[in-house]
C-alpha cells in the first residue's frame, strides 16, 4: 500500500489560509474559534455552503455555493471539509489532496471507507490530511496512538466512541423511551443527519477502524468488522441491567490476541459500576487503554457538539501550521498482524417470544432464562461463531456483551468495585 511521506516536516508555509466547507455545527463553531485566535496565523478566506438563502452568523462576502472557487483558489493552501454528505466529501477532499493542498476533516465515514485511497493521495500530491476530530471529538487519541504508543506495546482499546448513543442510553437508562431520547439527541446537535449511522453503529465502526489504522496499522474496511447497535436493546435488557446495577454502553473494543493479531468488534456492552467507562454519561465519550509499560490509562472528553469538535479541528490545523503529518508508523512497519474473530467473548443474549437462539453455538452457558415473552441466554461465545449464528441478524435478538466481556477466564472474577482487567481476549486454542 503507498503510503505518504514520512518526514514530520514538511514544506508547510507557516501561514494558513483556510477554504471551509460547511458553516453548520462545527463548520461555524470553527469559523466562531478563528476569529478569537490571531495567534494561530490562520485565516478563512472563502466558506462554502449548500442553501444561499440561509441567514448565517458571518460576513455575506465570505459564502459561496461554487465548491470550486475554493479548490481553484491558489491562496488556498488548507481545506478544512467539515460537511454533512459524505459522497460530495469525498469529491472535495481527495480533489483538494489531488492539487495538494493540505485537508482537515472530521467525516469519519468518509475517512474509513477511503482510506487506502486518502493515504496514496497524499504520498503522490505532498499534502497532509488530519482528522483528529472524526474519532472521539474533543479527547486526543489519533496523534497520541500515532506519536506515543509503540507499535508492540499497545495491547488493547475500548470505548464509548459516539455521543449521540451514549447519549440516547443515558437518557433511556433515566426512563426515556428510545424515540424520545433519540429526538433530543438530535435537537442538541449530536447525532449524525443520517440517524441510522449513529444507531446501528455505523459511526463506531468507522471510528473503530481509524483506531485501528494509528494503533496497529491495520487498514479494514469498517463493513467487515463484527458490528451491532442500539436498536435492538429489549425493555427486558434493560430491566436486566436494572436489576444488576449496570448501565449500557455502546462499545467499540480491539484487543490484541496472542497470535498477533487483533480482534475488533462494536457491541453494546453492560458497565458495572467498577469500570471506567460507568462514568461516561451523555455526548461523553471514553477511551480505555491497555498497554504493556503504561499499564491502563483512561481518557475522556466530550465526543460530540460544536466547540468540542471545532477543538480538535482548531488543533489539526495548529499542527499543519508547523509541519505535522501522520507518519503512519505502524503501517509502514507493517507488524499489525491483521483482524481475526478467533476470541471468545462473554455475552448477554436476549430474545423475544416466538425466537430461539439456541445454546449449542456457545462454549460455555452460563445462565439461561425463558418466560412466556422471551428470555436470555448468557454464556462464551467465539466472534466467529457468533457471526455465523443464525440470529446473530435478528431483529428480535439482542446481543450484549458482560461487564466481563473480553476477559481471559482467570481474571473475570475479581471483586466489584475494583477496575478490572477487560480488555486482554482469550484467544481461542
Ligand atoms: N456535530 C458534531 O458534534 C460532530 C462531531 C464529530 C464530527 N462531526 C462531523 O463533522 C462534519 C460536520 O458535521 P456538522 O454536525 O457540523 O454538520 P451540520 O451541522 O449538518 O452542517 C453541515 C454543513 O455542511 C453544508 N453542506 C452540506 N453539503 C454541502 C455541499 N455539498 N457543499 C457545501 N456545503 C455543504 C451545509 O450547508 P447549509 O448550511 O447550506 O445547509 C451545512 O453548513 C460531519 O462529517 C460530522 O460527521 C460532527
């Protein structure tokens, strides 16, 4: 795979002078945030927007609809592409690469789904392209995974990557009803235009294979990694829940096995009190990190909303004014190992009257329990297995990994209250 260059300097003038597309949420809390900063010898010259017609917080002479009058613009040495359509993305962020010139971004779908492309656009144009902001908003994960972990010495990640849904379970977790919770979630500007990307973990799943590109240099295509949402959470998950004293959470988790390679998934997950990530409510997002030397670290921050955003943005572009590139190390080194589904996970499942999920797929069963409206099953599971099941699909089955979820057997059972060892995965023998 091309890979760009990889010297953290680069010709970068020191000036920047900024072609913004999009004047939304971010686009206008970035706008907002420039204005305030002269010390960031940054300017905007020219924003394009969608609909002319939109009263809008800025001098008039600043708008224009003609995507082109920014991407022809030889004053225009950065594009900071902060839009709500990812094919029209697409078209402006790989052109703005192809006459190389440098791009921020904060569309995760865009940056997932392209990503060999975006990285051999760079290599053959010289521009740089950062995207802080499409992982976990405001908390600082991409540089740091990039600059500070060492390829070998990372063994795992997990975490509540996307506001919108950490934000709807919080509230559902109070009482709300689904529909309801996912309607202020929107009024607050959290969730994604499109709510289904948010919901069905869609978002996580980009995000998720972002983080596996600076952790391990592992480049996957998010519709391959093992994903579900939070639609399919019964009321009998939550009375579940209720019942043990956990919360739900939204999870993306990647875990090394022992034969290198990693395993990643997106799945719904009880938190019991004794984690880190129980205190992660509403558009918060958290970051858990195993590694060999630093032992476990835990970041968190807002995920979502216009001034955390706009901080990672505004970040990216202080770092393109002296220079900054990913290098893109692990990659390079090309010791990620690659995805395997090859673990086993502890998990929750529950399912309506009239399906059956059958036990015969899991290792171990754990728990059962039927009533005339449905039951679950609780029990270990391979990933592998588990994508193969018949109800896997369902509708009417939810899946929902335990507090213990991806812990090797002799460290599961340690007492509540004290943060546990989650992240290590048993590989399967
Ligand atoms: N909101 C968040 O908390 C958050 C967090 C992290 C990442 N992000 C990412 O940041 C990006 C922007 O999100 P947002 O919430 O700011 O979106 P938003 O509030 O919906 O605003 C979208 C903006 O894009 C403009 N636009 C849409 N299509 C366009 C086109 N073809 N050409 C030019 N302008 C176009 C719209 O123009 P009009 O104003 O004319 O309609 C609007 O100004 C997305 O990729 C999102 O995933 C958002």
């Amino acid at each position: 795979m091309a890979l760009p260059d990889s010297n953290l300097k680069s010709s970068m003038p020191n000036h920047l002078t900024i072609g913004l597309f999009g004047f939304g949420v971010v686009g206008e809390g970035i706008y907002r945030v420039l204005e305030e900063l002269p010390s960031l010898n940054a300017r905007i010259k020219t924003i394009c927007i969608r609909d002319p017609h939109k009263p809008r917080a800025a001098p008039s002479a600043l708008f224009t609809t003609d995507a082109a009058q920014l991407l022809q613009d030889p004053d225009i040495n950065l594009v900071v592409e902060l839009i709500d359509d990812a094919a029209a993305a697409y078209r402006i962020v790989t052109e703005a690469l192809r006459s190389g010139r440098h791009v921020v971004s904060a569309n995760k779908k865009l940056i997932a789904e392209h990503l060999p492309e975006l990285l051999r656009l760079q290599q053959q144009h010289g521009g740089s392209f950062l995207y802080e902001a499409a992982v976990c908003g405001s908390i600082p994960i991409l540089r740091n995974l990039e600059e500070y972990y060492d390829n070998d010495l990372l063994h795992a990640l997990s975490g509540i990557v996307n506001g919108s849904t950490n934000y709807i379970l919080t509230q559902q977790a109070k009482g709300l009803d689904y529909a309801g919770a996912l309607k202020q979630a929107q009024e607050l500007g959290f969730a994604e235009s499109d709510p289904s990307l948010d919901v069905e973990g869609w978002d996580a799943a980009n995000k998720l294979a972002l983080l596996l590109a600076h952790a391990w240099g592992i480049v996957t295509p998010p519709e391959a990694l093992l994903r579900k949402g939070i639609t399919r959470l019964r009321p009998h998950d939550w009375a579940h829940a209720r019942e043990k004293g956990w919360r739900i959470a939204l999870t993306a988790t990647a875990t090394r096995l022992a034969d290198g390679k990693v395993g990643a998934l997106v799945l719904p997950r009880f938190v019991d009190e004794g984690h880190p990530l129980y205190g992660v409510r509403d558009e918060y997002n958290g970051l858990v990190l195993e590694s060999r030397l630093a032992d476990r670290q835990f970041l968190s921050g807002k995920g979502a909303g216009r001034y955390p955003t706009a901080s990672a943005v505004v970040s990216d572009i202080s770092a393109l004014s002296y220079g900054y590139r990913y290098a893109y190390k692990k990659l390079r080194a090309g010791t990620g190992g690659g995805l395997s589904d090859e673990f086993s996970l502890d998990v929750f499942v529950g399912y309506g009257e009239g399906t059956r999920t059958g036990a015969s797929a899991f290792d171990e069963v754990y728990s059962t329990f039927h009533s005339g409206s449905g039951g679950y099953i609780t029990g270990r599971i391979t990933a592998a297995r588990l994508r193969a099941t018949a109800w896997w699909q369902d509708p009417d089955v939810s899946v929902i990994a335990l507090p213990e979820g991806f812990t090797a057997p002799e460290r599961t059972r340690v007492s509540r209250g004290k943060v546990r060892d989650l992240l290590i995965a048993e590989p399967v023998a």
